[in-house]
C-alpha cells in the first residue's frame, strides 16, 4: 500500500471538520506528490467518498492557492463523505510541473485526469473509505477535469458533477469549439451520469458555448442533467464557491444523489458551517476601478489594490486607516476572511471597502489619516 506523509497547513487547520494535508505519490515516468486536502467524519467508516477538483488561477500555478471548497465540503461531510481536495500537478506545493499540451484542451483534461486517478488508488485503498461509492465532482477546470476523468469508467465511480466546467484559452483560436470537441469525445468512453451547472452571466463560458458543450456530449451518448441557472451576481462562475450559491446547486445535487443511490440525509450536523458574514449596502464613494480614491493606501498598497481587482469573485477588500490592507478571493466567507486578515495587524479597526464588484465604503467616511504604516 502507497502510504501518504501527513503534514499540517501553514495557513491554519479548520479543527472543526478534521482537515488534514497529506502528500499523495503518483507514479510514473517521474514520480511526484500530489498536496491533497483530506475531510473524514467522526468513526471508521467506510465512508462514501466525494473528490472536489480545483480551477485554474491565472498566472503561475505553482503560485496558486491550495484549494478549499469549505462549503461543499461541509454538505458532503454532513451526510457522512469522506472528501478529498487534491491539487494537481504543478499547482501550489503539488510536485512536477503543470501539464499544459498547449491548446489542446482534450489532451489537458485527459492529463489532469491522470492525478484525479492516482488520488482515487490511493484513497481507495484506505479502511475508512467505500471504494464503490465514489463521486467526482469539480468546478471550472476542474469541471473540465472530472469530465476527462469520466470517460476512465473507473470501478466504484457513481457520477460526475460539473460545475462551469471548462477551460478558457484566449490566446488560441477556436478555443470555444475545442471545448465542444473535448466534451464529445469525453461522452463516447463515459458510461456514468453527469450533472452540470451553467449561469448566463458566466465570464469565462458563455451560454452559446456550454449550450453547446452539453449538446455534443449528450449527443455522444453522455448522460447528462444542464442546470442552466441564469444569472447569478456579478459573475455566475463564481457560483459554486459563494455561500449565496448553495440554494441553487445544493437541492439539485441532493436530488442527484439520490438517484444514483447515494447517501443524502443528515447525519452529522456539527459540520454545518455557520452564516456567512452579511455584505454591507453599496455606496457611492467611489467607482470599483478607482484606485487613487481608495483611502489610506500607499503607492504600494494601491499596486495590491489593482492586482485585487483580477481575482474572481466572490471577493473582499478591507482598510484600515493606518494603512493595513488584507483581501480574500474565492472559496467560504471572503467578507469574514479579509477582515481577519487585515484585523490580525490591527485589532478591530479595518472596515471591508469593496464586495465582489461594488465599493462598500460609506460614501461620508472621509479619511482621517492618509499615511501608512505597514505594507503588506
């Protein structure tokens, strides 16, 4: 049996629902660990076992985040999953380098496939693990991914979840349809259910794009559920990882897995997350891309403020007014989380500035104190 070494997060550990990192090994013409984020309930099991894959971050992927999808993984811990949250190759402290066979987005997804198989071994070799009910289920790229991964027929896989699954190339021409092409040529090997989750004011995919992704597989032979949601905030493919999200997918995801015969009831309430921090009215202080109105902020900090305004949403931005700044993009409670960040420097004196798209800032708090203390 391949054991995994157990390491702890340098970003803290959420006690609440036992999360631990472990380094999975896979095997090939080099060898490399996989980062993987591991959720199990309280006992022995052996548990259902749901595997969340990541997107893709712009920029460097060695750079990116080590993923946590806290929301999902409370609903499937709540109904007694164990889940894993594997980073793939290349992607923050994961081994090897990123597989990028350029803008071949069939051959990517079949690629990163690959990491989702070596996380599955492994898992499936575990006493606490039911290797025949397994879910696979992943969001953007990683969408794209559990596509790929479908069409392995991997023994004790129920069914797929696809959240805005894809991946944008904008620097290859026809990106669009190679998309279409990988989602056809995905459905003629995959023998399991699918459901996928679409918004119309997607930024990454537009309707015209997944509406025909989800015609191609289906008419490959894909099985496959579209919930095409409409709009959702500001940017539907941040849908999955906003709190505001859960009273779309997680009812038909219920339903879903009901129908493949999976657990869906209740049975470990203590994992339930608690209410994400309320948002504050817009304002009219300022326009979101104003940089020089943003107060408090240095030269520097204002550079961080830009480099902000990439980041997808869900996403927040706090001040304070000795200069201190702290954000959060993505992922459980942005609102919560960037205000910690910023308050670990001073108290209690930072104040969110902007929410996803909108500033925040009350439009007749004038700033006091234009000098900074400390960059960040």
């Amino acid at each position: 049996m391949l054991l995994a070494l157990v390491i702890f997060p340098v970003t803290g550990r959420a006690f609440d629902l036992d999360e631990q990192i472990v380094m999975i090994p896979k095997s090939g013409l080099f060898s490399v660990k996989l980062e993987t984020t591991l959720y199990k309930p309280q006992g022995n099991g052996p548990f259902p076992l749901a595997i969340i894959n990541h997107g893709k971050a712009a920029g460097n992927p060695k750079l990116q985040s080590r993923y946590r999808p806290l929301p999902a993984v409370s609903y499937f811990l709540q109904r007694g999953y164990a889940v894993a949250v594997p980073m793939r190759q290349g992607f923050s402290n994961s081994g090897g380098n990123y597989f990028n066979p350029e803008c071949d987005l069939e051959k990517n997804g079949y690629g990163q496939a690959e990491d989702v198989a070596a996380v599955l071994d492994h898992l499936s070799a575990q006493p606490y693990v039911n290797k025949n009910n397994v879910l696979v289920l992943g969001q953007s790229h990683g969408g794209l991914t559990t596509l790929a991964f479908g069409a392995q027929n991997r023994p004790g896989v129920l069914g797929l979840i696809n959240f805005a699954g894809g991946l944008r190339q904008q620097n290859c021409a026809g990106w669009e349809s190679g998309l279409v092409q990988a989602a056809s040529a995905y459905a003629k090997q995959t023998r399991v259910p699918s459901l996928w989750f679409y918004g119309e004011n997607d930024s990454y995919f537009s309707p015209a794009t997944y509406s025909s992704m989800y015609q191609r597989y289906t008419e490959a032979g894909g099985q496959a559920r579209l919930i095409a949601f409409g709009k959702f905030g500001t940017d539907a493919h941040g849908m999955f990882g906003s709190r505001r999200g859960e009273s779309i997918w997680q009812p038909e995801v219920t339903k879903f897995l009901d129908e493949l015969g999976l657990p869906t009831k209740i049975v470990f309430p203590q994992y339930r997350l608690p209410p994400p921090l309320e948002a504050p009215p817009r304002s009219d202080y300022a326009a979101l891309n104003d940089i020089s109105a943003v107060p408090y902020l240095n030269e520097n900090a204002k550079e961080a403020y830009r480099a902000f305004l990439e980041k997808d949403t869900p996403r927040a931005f706090a001040i304070a007014p000795s200069g201190v700044y702290g954000w959060a993009a993505q992922g459980d409670d942005p609102l919560k989380r960037a205000l910690e960040s910023c308050n670990k420097h001073v108290g209690d004196a930072c104040k969110l500035y902007v929410v996803d798209d909108f500033v925040v800032w009350p439009a007749n708090r004038a700033p006091t104190n234009t000098q900074v203390r400390l960059d960040r």
